[in-house]
C-alpha cells in the first residue's frame, strides 16, 4: 500500500481494485496512522475480497497538519465529506476513529 493521494487534509493509501462496486474508508484511531490498518489489508482474503479500502491518517496525526477546528463535529464533517467524495458504502474507525464515525451522516 502506497500513498496515493491526500484529500481535505487526510492522507490516503489504497488497496484493493480501483474499479471496485464497494469502497471503505478506514480511520484509525489518535496518534495513529494510516498504517494501523496495514497489516490487515495485507491478508490474502481482505486484498481478493473485491472492495477498495481507503485507509486514512487523521489530520492533525502522524506529522500531517492540523485543522484549524480540532471538534469532534469539525472532524465528522470532513470525514463525511471525504466518504462522499471517495464514493464510500462504508466508514470503519478504531477509537477516535470511531467516534468520527459514529458522527458522519
């Protein structure tokens, strides 16, 4: 898994076929990054499952820059509006990760 991009601040590293029907965007949790999810997305099942997982880096984590609005609301809105950009069926976070979201709509 590479960085592919960065988008509204969030660093993503993608695995998995870029013409894939279903899409999930992975946040870890505080002070983690991207990588949390690394060893997951390396097992053979989750990489020939046919889904794209978009694993993230939190703004403000892992040396990336922060928002200026470190609310929790600020955090679910930009992951909300990442999603969507990244045409997500699916959010999966871990800890802080969670909590944004649980908040995203």
């Amino acid at each position: 898994m590479t960085l592919n991009r960065e988008h509204l601040g969030w660093e993503l590293h993608e695995a998995g076929p870029e013409d894939a029907n279903h899409r999930v965007l992975l946040l870890p949790g505080a002070l983690a990054t991207w990588a949390f999810y690394e060893d997951i997305l390396a097992e053979p099942s989750i990489r020939e499952s046919g889904i794209r997982f978009i694993a993230t880096t939190v703004p403000g984590f892992g040396g990336t820059a922060a928002p200026n609005d470190l609310s929790m609301q600020s955090y679910s809105s930009s992951a909300s509006r990442l999603a969507a950009d990244l045409s997500c069926d699916v959010v999966v976070g871990h800890s802080l990760g969670a909590n944004v979201a649980l908040e995203c709509h």
